[in-house]
C-alpha cells in the first residue's frame, strides 16, 4: 500500500495536511463553528483532551486570527484609522486565553498554554481557572476518547463516563451563558446523556459534521446558555450517572424524557468523509504528497507502532472506525 492510498480513501485525512492540521479532526470543529458559531465573542476557551491538538489549533487561529489591515493607502485618515484597528485588533489577541488539557504532552502552539494532566481530578480544573486569572471561560470543547477496545457496550460506557467528567470539569470553569461542546457516541444510553447535560443547559443539540463518517456512532453534543441548577455546588464525583445507571432511562415518558434536535452540519457541498475521492482533485492541480503536520510527542502506542513495523506483534487486529477517526495524522 503506497503513502497516498490514505490520501485517496480519507479525503478530510488528505485536507487537513494540505492546510496545516495536525488531526482530521480539526475539520469537525471547524463544521460545527458553521452551523453554531460557536467563536463569536469567545475570549476564554478550555480544550479538553487536545493532544494532539488540532481543535486547539482552530481555536488558536480563529480566536486569534486577525486580518492584515495594514494595506497601503495614501489616504492619511484612512492609513490613522487602520493603524488604530490594528492596535485595537493586537489588544484584543492578547485579551485571548486558551488552555488546552490532555494526559499527554503536546507540541506548542502559539497563544495555547497546556496543562498535561487528567479531566477528571479538581487540581486541573483549579489549574484552568488560575490560568485565567479567576476569570470563567466562555467556552469548553472536548474531543476526548478513550482507547476503543471494540467491544460496543464498553466502549460506549466509557465514553459516557469520560463526557460526565468534562461536564463536571466544565462546571467548575465555564461561565453562565457559555457553550460546551463535546464529542458523544450515540450508543444506546445517549438519552441519558442527554437528561444529565440538559440539566445544565437550556439547549442541547446532537449534531453530525459532514467529516465526522456515517459510520461512526461518534457525533457532537452541542450545549447553549450554562445555566446550572439553582444552589448547585461544582464537584467531580460524577452523581448522576454513578447512582442512577441502572434506572433505564429510556422508558422515561411525557416531560421526562429528553428527545434532542439531531442536525446533520458542515456545509451540504463539502466533501463526503465516507466517499474515496481521486488523488488529482482538480483538473489545473497536481496530486502531491504532503507530510504529516507534527508528529506526535512520546504517544502511548509509539511502542506498538515500532513492534508492528518490524512484524513483532503476534496479531494485527484492525482498529475500531470510531478510533481511527480520531489517530493523529503523524501515525500513520
Ligand atoms: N481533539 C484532539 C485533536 O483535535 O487533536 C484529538 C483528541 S484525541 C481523539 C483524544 C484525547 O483524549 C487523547 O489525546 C487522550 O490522551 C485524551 N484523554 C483521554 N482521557 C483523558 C483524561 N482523563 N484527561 C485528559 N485527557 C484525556
């Protein structure tokens, strides 16, 4: 198999080393952002589970991001107004804070700072907040996934467990009003999930991007307006879920039980992550070959990889979809 067979059969794995992602899934992020806009105003943003960093990398470049407005004119009010835009533009790149968490380590990248250390343990949320100097954020986004073992019902338990830990983190440092955003896998206990995150926000919704592939049971809740319940005090012992799993809450009825919007997002025209597309896109262009972006630092399976290359692993088991979705690009 050549290094381009990838490129044909995962276009969004193609696409993002073309534009400098470290992970495909950057596209998610960025396809959600179309249909919830999600950055508008944000000033503080928590990424949670970054490494190895390409949500990170969107909101570093989308909160950050400013237009060159220095263009050359001759008009001398107009050249003072643009100056001055761009001053207040500078300013306002320096009001941005992000912090990304992740167990492990992960390359810098620029106006991110990190903390390597666990979602689920109260010292990274005390870390997050001194980071903003006491100050809530407005959003939290979190990508996490354990490693998939392929056997469903585990899978999606752990999954559900890993999602209650960045809402209970959540609530220690987003502000009221603020966004969550957090990968969910649409198992059969999601109505669960739900109940619990509509508990704290007044508008959940699941939502598809157009890179994440159809058949993947992955999918992104998308939570509006934090609004906890009244008198609630912040913890990280999971209450909801730890002594409530065994009441089926899918039988809930009537007012009780919570059915969320479902929306397919990401533009209709963008390409289609289960499709192979040819390596020559477009007539006027050349296929080439593009590196991976970074490579990730000291990754837990870098000693597998090795054992697999020099044909030392007894059995070569393919990876469950739901997790090959997420490798960083670098892996392969
Ligand atoms: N959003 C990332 C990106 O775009 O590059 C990809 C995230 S990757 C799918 C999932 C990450 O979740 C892994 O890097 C893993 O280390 C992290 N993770 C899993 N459990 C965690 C925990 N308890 N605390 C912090 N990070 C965790």
């Amino acid at each position: 198999m050549g290094r381009s067979s990838k490129d044909k059969r995962d276009i969004y794995y193609r696409l993002a080393k073309e534009e400098g992602w470290r992970a495909r899934s950057a596209f998610k992020l960025l396809q959600l952002d179309q249909e919830f806009n999600l950055f508008t105003g944000v000033r503080r943003a928590v990424d949670l589970c970054a490494a190895p960093g390409s949500w990170s990398q969107v909101l570093s470049r989308k909160l950050r991001a400013s237009e060159d407005k220095k263009g050359e004119t001759r008009n001398e009010e107009v050249k003072e107004e643009r100056n001055e835009e761009v001053k207040k533009e500078e300013e306002r790149k320096e009001e941005v804070k992000i912090v990304a968490v992740d167990l492990q380590a992960m390359a810098p990248l620029p106006g991110v700072t990190q903390i390597q250390g666990d979602i689920t343990k109260v010292s990274t949320a005390q870390e997050i907040v001194r980071h903003f100097s006491g100050q809530p954020a407005d959003l939290v986004v979190c990508d996490g996934a354990p490693d998939v073992t392929g056997l469903h019902d585990v899978d999606e338990y752990i999954q559900a467990q890993l999602l209650l830990a960045a809402l209970n983190i959540t609530t220690h440092v987003l502000k009221p009003g603020g966004t969550f955003v957090a990968k969910i896998f649409r198992g059969k206990d999601v109505t669960l999930l739900y109940s619990q995150l509509r508990v704290f926000f007044s508008q959940v919704t699941c939502a598809k991007p157009r890179s994440s592939r159809n058949s993947s049971i992955e999918a992104f809740v998308v939570c509006l307006n934090y609004s906890p319940p009244e008198g609630y005090v912040p913890n990280m012992s999971n209450p909801l879920l730890d002594h409530s799993y065994d009441v089926d809450f899918n039988q809930l009825e009537g007012p009780n039980r919570i059915i969320v919007p479902f929306l397919a997002c990401g533009d209709l025209s963008a390409y289609d992550s289960d499709q192979t597309y040819p390596l020559q896109l477009d007539a006027s262009q050349e296929y080439r070959y593009t590196p991976p972006t970074q490579p990730p630092i000291k990754p837990p399976y870098q000693q597998a990889c090795l054992l697999r290359r020099n044909n030392l692993l007894a059995k070569e088991d393919s990876l469950p979809l739901a997790q090959e979705d997420s490798l960083p690009l670098a892996h392969e």
